[in-house]
C-alpha cells in the first residue's frame, strides 16, 4: 500500500543535512538523467558544494541494503571488492562567483571501490568526526526479468479525474521462482521520488514465467501537477520566469508569484518531473563557474492555509522538509514567500503543505489532475529460500501519456 510520509520521518532525513552543503546529485554521467536506479557495473558520480568554502575532508560510505531499506545481513566484502568507506578526493574551489564554495566529487565505481551485487544502496557522506552530513538512495540492479509496465487513468469512479493507476507484468523465464509471495518484493516510485513509493503488493494472476499485477486501486497514485520551473542560467539578466534581480552579497532573483486558485483547471506544461540540471552561461565550468542566487518563491493567497505550514518542494533537496525551505505567510500583502539558496540551473519545483496529521500533500495548492505526465519505475526484488540478500533482478518504466 502507499506509504504516507509524515512531518516528522522528513525532519528527520533532512536534519542530516548540514546548512552549508548545497547542490547534492547522485546520477550516472549521461547528460539529462537523473535516477539513480541504474544497471549493476554503472557508473554514478555524486557531488556536492561546501559553501563554507574552506579546506575540509569528507569520505563516503557504503552500505547494503534490504528491500525495505534495513541494513542487510551482507558483510562489505561480500558485496564489494575494495573499500566501502574512503576520502573524497576530488575537491576543486569555484571561480569567478560571488558565492564563494568547494564543488566535492567522487565516482562509483572506482579504483578504491567496485559493488558486486545488486540491490538497495545507502551512500552517506561524513564528515571527520564520522558523523553523517547527508544520505543518498541508489539501485544497482541485473537484467534477469522484462518488466511490462502501463499506466492509465483511475478506474475508480471517485478518483477517475485525480488519479493514475500503475500495472505491470514480470517475466522471468531464466529465473525460478517457487514461493512469490515470500521471495518477490515489488515497489513503484513515482518521479523518482523515494517519498511517493508503492511496496507490499502481491502477484493478483500467475502464469508460467509470468507474474502479474493488474490492481485497479491498490496502485493508484495522485496524478499531482506538473511541475513549476525557472531557470537561472543567467545570474545578471532576467530569464525563464524570473521577474526581478537585484545585486546584494549575492544576487537576489525574484520569481513570478504563483495565485493560488482552488478551482484550477489542467493546463500542460512539459517538465523534467521535479528535477534540476545545474548550468550557466557565463562560464566554461558549471561545477565550479556556476554562482548562487537567493531565489524568492511567492504563492498569492488571500488567506493563510488552515492550520498548515507551506514548503517549497523538489529534489532540489531530495523531496524533503525543513525550515529552509518554509514559507511564511504574509497577512498584509497575502502572500507566502520563501528565499532559498540555489546554484545556477534549470529547475523544476513544487509547493507542499503539512497539517495536523503531518501527512505532505503535494496536491493541496497546485491540484491533481489525472492528465499529468508522470514517470513510474517498478522495481522487483528476488531472495530466494535461504537467501542472503534482496537482488534487484529487474526495473520496468511506465509513462502517462495523455495523448495516447
């Protein structure tokens, strides 16, 4: 069933991460790709900015990973050839920015570090007193199993104008499964965002190297939005929907305010569904050349959402709450307004409220609408009787194309 993220489980993730590291991506090298759920034996890079921008040593650290995300029961040498914790070496300061930093960067695999089995990854990066600065998400998986995946509207009378559902089928000719219940775990993650996942459903047919799962409600997920977006590729001049700039000890870059309109009707916008591609045009390097600006969200409403806090969301910074991304609410102009700290780019984003039962609804201000083009990804984890450890033996994707 849909998993419901609250408040406090998200405080908790991004509490460990430090006010001064901006920027974190975990992605394989292609240009454009985002995930990283990614075939065994491929290369990631994660990097990150320090904006204290003074000598510091970080190492990063590996761990295995059930299904569910406990930590397994695998021995680093038994899933990696090498180190599972090392010192980031590759530290190169900015150049020419305002915003002063230190752009860190590591690839795995390297020559210190080589993962051997599939599955569920933990990437967390200390500091040197060992504590976590901050932690990624990855998949390593083998291409044991096609995965058929296909996305449609909600079935479901009520939830046919708001909702999506996912179904999809395994074949694993060259894989025996005996017990599905027992050793096939799925899970559906919607745009690449951990928080919006859908795990602990079971085979509704069965066929001869076939698995199927046809639900028409327990994979449902909430169509959302698309995607707001600006871009920032420009620090000095207007661009993408940025209204304003002015100059202080960085640049300030004003976005066009959002009104809130309870009443709003689908409009298409196409988006990279939540995430950000770092670049600028004013230098050669957009690791190091790209500067900061304080972006300024603002959302135009006459009243103060009821006893709910606001956030602006996206994985800017992994999906996920804190004060730095709050919006306050201002009664005399009827606005609430954020200023984030942002690296040059293009970047997609949202708006989150959270209330008493401290569940983040991403639909509450911007809408959900069934025509919204997501992505979905299936994953399908195999252990086996007497097995040690969850192997991700095939990924599917499923799109919502509205004009299929």
């Amino acid at each position: 069933m849909q998993k419901k993220i609250t408040c406090l489980l998200l405080l908790l993730i991004t509490s460990l991460n430090a006010q001064n590291i901006k920027t974190i991506q975990l992605r394989p090298l292609q240009e454009n790709s985002f995930s990283s759920i990614v075939p065994l034996g491929t290369i990631l890079e994660l990097s990150f900015d320090d904006l204290d921008a003074v000598s510091k040593e970080y190492q990063y650290k590996i761990e295995h990973m059930t299904h569910d995300w406990q930590k397994s029961r695998l021995l680093s040498s038994q899933f990696i050839n090498g180190f599972d914790q090392n010192t980031i070496i590759n530290v190169t300061n900015s150049f020419n920015t305002l915003q002063n930093y230190s752009h860190y960067s590591v690839r795995i695999p390297n020559i210190n570090t080589v993962i051997t089995k599939s599955g569920n990854y933990l990437l967390s990066v200390l500091n040197i007193y060992d504590d976590v600065v901050f932690a990624r998400r990855f998949v390593l998986y083998e291409k044991k199993t096609t995965i058929g995946v296909a996305v449609d509207r909600s079935r479901n009378i009520k939830t046919v104008k708001t909702q999506q559902t996912v179904q999809f089928s395994i074949n694993h000719p060259s894989i025996r499964i005996n017990n599905p219940s027992q050793e096939i775990h799925v899970a559906i993650i919607k745009n690449n965002n951990w928080n919006e996942i859908i795990n602990n459903i079971q085979p509704t047919f069965f066929k001869p190297n076939q698995l199927l799962y046809t639900y028409t409600n327990k994979t449902n997920f909430w169509g959302g939005n698309e995607y707001l977006n600006f871009d920032s590729k420009i620090i000095r001049n207007k661009s993408l929907n940025i209204v304003k700039i002015t100059k202080e000890d960085v640049y300030n870059h004003y976005l066009y305010p959002f009104t809130f309109n309870k009443f709003a009707k689908y409009t298409y916008s196409p988006d990279i569904n939540g995430q950000f591609a770092i670049r600028t045009l004013e230098g050669n390097d957009n690791n190091t050349e790209a500067d900061y600006a304080l972006m300024h969200f603002t959302i135009e409403v006459n009243a103060p959402f009821k006893e709910k806090e606001v956030y602006v969301y996206g994985a800017f910074n992994d999906f996920s709450i804190s004060n730095e991304n709050k919006m306050n609410y201002n009664s005399k102009n009827q606005t609430y307004t954020a200023k984030i700290s942002l690296k040059q780019g293009f970047y997609n984003y949202t708006f989150a409220t959270i209330g008493r039962d401290k569940v983040v609804n991403t639909n509450e201000i911007t809408g959900t609408f069934f025509q919204t083009e997501n992505a979905y990804t299936v994953l399908i984890y195999y252990k086996p009787n007497g097995g040690l450890y969850d192997r991700v033996i095939g990924v599917g994707q499923g799109y919502f194309n509205q004009n299929r």
